[in-house]
C-alpha cells in the first residue's frame, strides 16, 4: 500500500499527488531518518523545501511501508557442572556486565554452532575442562529478558563426567571459580543462572524468566522470583493402536 501526502499539510487534509515512478529514497527533512518499517519515495527535487510546509503537489512525497523486522533473540549455554552435591561457579570481573556476582561457566552461541558443540567450548575456554558430548545432559530451556527489556533464550546443560581439573582460564575476565552447594548458593550470584539452577533442582524443563524494568541483575533473597516453570507433556509410553481401535 502506498500513503501519499504534500508536505506536512497532508495531517491538514492537503490535496495528494498521484504517485510516480522515481527511484526509492529517504523523504524527511535532511539529516532526518524516515519512520520505521517505512520507505519515501520523493517526488519534488527542491533541496531547500525539505521539512517546508507545501500547499501544492509538486512537492509531494509517496511514503511505502517497508518489512517489519524480525524478532530475533541471542541464544546462550550455561553449564551445572556437577561434583557430587556441588557446582562450579566463577566470579564476573572486568566484562561491563554482573561484574562481582557469581555465574555458572556460559557464553553465546557462534555463527554455525549448535548449543551441545557450544556448551563443550565454553567449558574449556572458561575453566579447562573437556566434556565429551556423550556426558552432557539437556537440563533445560530458559527465555530470559533482562531489566533492560532484552531478551535471550539460555540452554543449560548438567555435566557429571569431564576430564581435566577445573581452574581460572580466563583470569582477564574472571577474579575466582569456587564449588558450592546446590542447596546454598552465595546471594551474590546473577539473577539469571540463579533461577536455572533453582529450575533445575527443582526438575523444570521449561522456563520463563521475565525481570521487569528496574529489577537488579543479581540475585536478591528478598526480590520477587520472575521465573514462571512451563508445564509439558510427558512422554506417551502407550503402545500405538490402529486409528479404529481407539476409544
């Protein structure tokens, strides 16, 4: 669909100029972006009229509405990397974000790389150790958003098995790693992995975490809990039968 309008008199009922073919360009004032999702087509060529109020058509400007753009959201891994009844976690330093709070090993997913493959580098890029795939588990599926209003989908995985010992391999980016408890995590620990790990102790496989604006990156006791466990189907083990003998 195309909107025609002269100048800004169009919002006053302004007569419209039937659209002619003319090469796509920006039409708003110079310096100026057009809307969003919204392409100009210009029809006056007069510099020194851009952003004037017209009263004739020459001056008019076609205005086509573009493609929305896609929702798109970063995918990230977080690794519960189990020793017994405990977790490694390492503390955030020098990163711009949750600097100071603990945070299971994590990071994106690269271009070309899928989650299992992602969660095995990151182990070894953060804290050494080598994880064959086969000793990886899904634990589960979090979509995050933070107080920013970002969001981001985190698969965290439970390793048991791996070889190597665990230590500091990015001191750049991380002041200590240390074990804890899974039942007494430090409150000083980022809000995000600190509701996949309560989701995963307490067998969640789906969840929403959702902070609201103003809500604090790290974890706080006394903060109200923005992970909501989505309910799912449990796996049918029923022997299959014959459409007509259902009943």
């Amino acid at each position: 669909m195309t909107t025609e309008r002269t100048g800004n008199d169009a919002a006053q009922g302004g007569n419209a100029a039937e659209a002619v073919d003319s090469e796509p360009l920006a039409c708003p004032p110079q310096g100026e972006q057009p809307a969003r999702h919204a392409q100009g087509e210009q029809l006056g060529r007069d510099a020194q009229l851009d952003g004037a109020r017209v009263r004739d058509e020459q001056h008019a400007a076609a205005i086509h509405p573009g493609k929305p753009r896609r929702h798109a959201e970063i995918v990230d891994v977080h690794l519960i990397l189990r020793q017994d009844r405990r977790v490694l976690l390492a503390r955030r330093a020098n990163t711009g974000y949750a600097d100071g709070l603990w945070n299971a090993p994590s990071g994106h997913v690269e271009d070309g790389e899928d989650v299992r493959t992602a969660v095995i580098r990151e182990a070894f890029e953060e804290v050494g150790v080598v994880i064959a795939p086969a000793d990886l588990r899904a634990a589960l599926v979090m979509q995050h958003r933070a107080p920013d209003g970002n969001a981001r989908i985190g698969w965290f995985f439970e390793a048991r098995r791996w070889s190597g010992e665990a230590v500091n391999r990015e001191p750049a980016k991380c002041s200590d790693i240390a074990w804890f408890e899974l039942d007494a995590l430090p409150d000083d620990t980022v809000a995000y992995c600190r509701a996949g790990v309560d989701a995963y102790r307490a067998g969640d496989r789906f969840v929403l975490h959702w902070h609201h604006a103003g809500d604090s990156i790290g974890y706080h006791p006394r903060s109200p809990s923005r992970a909501v466990a989505l309910p799912h189907n449990e796996p049918d083990i029923r022997q299959s039968q014959p459409a007509g003998d259902r009943t």
